[in-house]
C-alpha cells in the first residue's frame, strides 16, 4: 500500500460525522471495525472505549481540515502535527507476495499495526498518511466541501488544484443550486423591465 493512500483514513474519520447536518456513524464498535476497511489486528482490537478517543481525534482532524481549507497552512500543519507526537507510527517493509519481474519481493513501507488500541492505531495511521499527502502535494490539498450543507474533508488530487466538493453528487447539486438561482435572478430582472 503505498503511504499516502492512508491519507484516506483521516478523510474516513472526519466524514464518519456531519455536525450540520446532526448526523455521527461513530456509535458502534462495528462502525470503528469498519473505518478500517477490512479485517486487521488493529481493527480487532475495537472496543468500546475506542469510540470516545476516535471522536476526539475526529474533531482535531477536522480542525486540520478545515484550517487548510481556509488558507491557514502553520495552523493546519501544528494541528497535524500535535496529533502525530500524540499518535506516533511505526514503519515497517513489507513484501507480501508481490513479487517483481525477477521473482524478488517488491519491498515497501507499511504502517504497523502494532498500537495498543484501535483508535491509536487509526489515528496514526491517519495523520501519517495526511501528513504525507499535505508534504507532498501541499497544504491547499485538504478541503472541506463547499456545498452546503455539506461540510465533508476531501483530499484534493485534481492536476490543477481545482477540486471544491467531496463528491460528484455535492458538485451536482452546488451547481444546480447556482444555475437556478440565476434564473430566477434573471426572471426577477425580467419582470422589472417590464415594470410588473
């Protein structure tokens, strides 16, 4: 896996709740078993005292989020930051089975799973592959979606820096919003020209 795919963790965490809207994934330990996005030895490790401690992450998360999002970059960075001292990670090379052209292991790094509690875990995992992500394509690569009301985190990975909205269907419906409100801005306009 290569490391800033786990950038997505962090995105995971900090969409499992939507505070405008009132809604939080987060009450069970299955929906903890579930960020992970497969069975782990970290994710078997879920309790109940994981839910607390991931919300808490997941608010600071978003803190990051969201001080990126509003150009804040030093923010942003020492809020990631804290977390990364709070939730250290340990590398490890892995092979797997995957084996290169010659027969020989294609070595790489993995985030071990060696944490004494889910949440520990995830959140290591999460900074990490934010951090990566946010040192190697930027800090303006984080954002929160910009149709309301929407607040959902998104990694930005457009080729020209130009993603706005979470999803397909927030971009969809932002831009439906705006055309029709221009329509009615134009029928309004319309009908003052003619004096009604």
């Amino acid at each position: 896996m290569e490391l800033a795919s786990y950038a997505d963790f962090a995105v995971r965490l900090v969409n499992s709740e939507e505070p405008d809207r009132g809604t939080d994934d987060l009450t069970s330990v299955d929906a903890v078993r579930a960020l992970f996005g497969g069975p782990s030895r970290a994710a078997a490790l879920a309790d109940e005292a994981d839910l607390p401690r991931l919300r808490t992450v997941r608010t600071r998360l978003r803190g990051v989020f969201e001080a990126a999002a509003e150009g804040e970059d030093v923010r942003a960075v020492d809020l990631l930051n804290s977390l990364m001292v709070e939730y250290p990670v340990s590398p490890l090379v892995s092979g797997h089975d995957d084996l290169d052209d010659t027969g020989r292991p294609n070595w790489h790094l993995h985030l071990a799973d060696n944490s004494p509690t889910a949440a520990a875990n995830y959140a290591a995992v999460a900074c990490m592959g934010l951090a990566i992500h946010l040192t190697g394509l930027g800090v303006d690569r984080l954002g929160i979606c910009q149709a309301a009301p929407c607040r959902n985190a998104y990694l930005d990975t457009s080729t020209n820096r130009s993603r706005r909205y979470c999803s397909d269907r927030c971009a969809t419906r932002a831009n439906v919003a705006a055309y029709r409100a221009r329509k009615r801005q134009e029928a309004q306009r319309a009908l003052a020209t003619q004096g009604v």
